[in-house]
C-alpha cells in the first residue's frame, strides 16, 4: 500500500514538474532507482535481457601503456623470429638484426641465448613475469647464462640493462636444435622510476 501512494505521489510531482516547464520534461539532478521522466517507477531495477558482454577497448599505444614499478610498457608480446645463429634480437627497436652488432641483447648459438654483457639475465619461475619481477628477481638470482636445456618452449626469462635499468621480458615459443632458429615473444619496459 505503502509503495502504491508512494508511486502515485511521484507521478502527481513528475506532471506538476512538467507543467511548469510548458510541457517539457527537465530533469534537475540525478533520477532515483535510475528512473527518468516518463519512466515507470519499479521496485526493482531494469532488467536487459540480452547478456553484458566487456566493450573491447581500444588498444594503448606504445607509450601510454603503464607498468608496475616504474616500468613503461614500449611493446609487448611481439613474436620475433631468428632463422638461424646469423640474427639476432635487438630489444628497443623490437626487430630482429644481424647477430653480433651493437644492436643485439641476444644472439642464439648452438647452446643457448648469447646475451650481450651489458645485461644481467634471470630464468623466471612462472608466466607471466612482469617487469618488475624481472628487476627484482635479477636483484636475488641472476643468471650467469641462458642454456636451451634451461629454456623449453614456454619457459619465461628477462634481462636488464646495466646502464638504463631497461627490462626484456622474453618467452621461448620454439627452437630448432638443427638450425638455431629460433622464435621469441618479447615484451620491452622502458625504467621511469
């Protein structure tokens, strides 16, 4: 009973409201329980029939993608491919390059990844790591080299930059004992902390 004077109140003051406007429906602050002019009052909220499904959203761009500790995020996920111990990894540019140049963190070799000496290594423990991980765990357990037996495909292994602090986060999606080729997926975290 309650509720139906309540209602009946509501739509008295709603019409009022509107007579006053000359007939336009104005609204002066938010609507209660999600109502608005010319709704129907509920006691309980509308309900959609068709299933929320996430929006997806746009993706970020290479310099606004944020990362914990201080970490920007320049790319991540890139897959890159080293046909053989010719070519390497160059990680700020996220491309692959002749080995042995100034451009290469990583080059493969018949035993494992050849990571240039301005970088500390560590072999990561779960998937995903993240930059800040990688930090952190190159501060507790570095790697003294990358070995194939240590890094099966799938196993999730980082550097960072002595001079920059900058961090590699690197997976192993496949190696060819055969040939050295090799296939990476590279995430690369610029330090802004």
């Amino acid at each position: 009973m309650t509720l139906l004077a309540g209602t009946a109140g509501g739509l008295a003051l709603m019409r009022s409201l509107q007579q006053d406007t000359g007939g336009t429906s104005q609204q002066a602050g938010p609507a209660a329980s999600g109502t608005r002019s010319g709704d129907r009052p509920s006691s309980s909220p509308p309900s959609d029939p068709r299933p929320s499904s996430p929006r997806p959203s746009a993706p970020a761009s290479p310099q606004e993608s944020a990362s914990a500790g201080g970490y920007l995020a320049v790319y991540e996920n890139r897959e890159l491919a080293s046909p053989s111990a010719d070519y390497g990894f160059d990680l700020p540019n996220g491309r692959v390059a002749p080995s042995g140049t100034s451009a290469t963190f990583a080059d493969p070799t018949a035993d494992g990844l050849r990571v240039d000496t301005d970088f500390d290594m560590y072999v990561g423990r779960s998937d995903p790591l993240t930059a800040q991980q990688c930090s952190d765990g190159v501060d507790r357990s570095p790697a003294a080299h990358l070995a194939w037996a240590d890094l099966p495909a799938g196993r999730v292994f980082c550097v960072r930059n002595r001079k920059d602090r900058s961090i590699g986060v690197v997976r192993i999606v496949s190696h060819d004992t055969g040939s050295d080729a090799v296939r990476l997926s590279i995430g690369y975290y610029r330090y802004e902390g």
